[in-house]
C-alpha cells in the first residue's frame, strides 16, 4: 500500500503569520519604550567613569581605588539588567512562537485526519518533494484566519 505523505514549512508559516508580525512590531515599540531608562542608566555609568578620570589628579589612591570600587558595582548592576532585559523579550517572543506552534500542529493534525494522512514532514527534514505534497500555503491561510490571542509582558525593572 502507498504512505501518503505531506511536507509542511513550518518556520516559513510562523514568521509569515500576520498575528505574529504584528506582535513582533508591539514588542519592538514596547522594548523601545522601555529602554530608555537603560540609555539613562548607561549615561549615569558613563558620567561616573568620567568623574573617576577627571578625580585622578586630586585623590589619593585609595580614594580613587574606592571609586573605581563603587563604579564596578554600578556597571556590574547595569550589565546585568540589560542581560535580564533582554532575556526577558527572548522569552516572551519563544512563548508565543509555542502558541503558534500548538495552533499549527492542531490544523496539520485536522488536515492529516481529514485526507489519511500517514507521514508529515517538516521542509527541513527532507531534500527535495513534489509541491503537491507541499500544505504550507494552505496551513498558513488557515492559520491567518484564526484569531489567536498573541500576548506579551511589559519588561519591569525592579
């Protein structure tokens, strides 16, 4: 007996997806939004290595160590909330890539059952198949139609 089966794309669908798109670009505007406070902190770290430069002349060493002590803290805090930053819109974008994921694997699921589908394969896992085997186009239609709820969180600095 013949093994029917059907290739999909499925990283082609998701960054295709209008929902996404669209969730994508308020992240952007919100991680915008919200890094200015981390442009404000850069700033003051900034100012504070200058004055540690321009201190050097008139403090003893220890005074300039203690300084330097201090400014180490400071840029050590930064560079950490700018990891925590970033990790956390990271996050947010993989968890919504899962949602979407889930979403998709329901539809070629409904697709497989509906047509006696017996294999489905991602286009990355084969090197060359029929277009008629190929059900990304219809997936991705199916999947704009749905009204997904694609949300993120707001990063917050402690």
């Amino acid at each position: 007996f013949a093994t029917n089966i059907i290739v999909i794309d499925v990283e082609k669908i998701i960054n295709n997806n209008n929902q996404y798109i669209q969730i994508l670009d308020d992240i952007e505007k919100n991680q915008t939004k919200n890094s200015e406070f981390l442009n404000k902190k850069e700033n003051e770290i900034e100012i504070f290595y200058q004055e540690i430069q321009d201190s050097k002349l008139l403090l003893n060493e220890d005074e300039i160590n203690n300084l330097i002590y201090n400014y180490n803290i400071e840029y050590n805090k930064f560079t950490l909330l700018v990891e925590k930053f970033n990790l956390h819109y990271q996050e947010e974008v993989t968890k919504i890539r899962k949602l979407i994921l889930d979403k998709i694997v329901i539809l070629v699921e409904n697709y497989a059952k509906k047509n006696n589908v017996d294999l489905i394969l991602d286009s990355t896992s084969y090197i060359i198949a029929s277009n008629d085997l190929n059900i990304t186009d219809l997936i991705a239609k199916e999947l704009n139609d749905l009204d997904i709820k694609l949300e993120f969180e707001s990063f917050e600095q402690n």
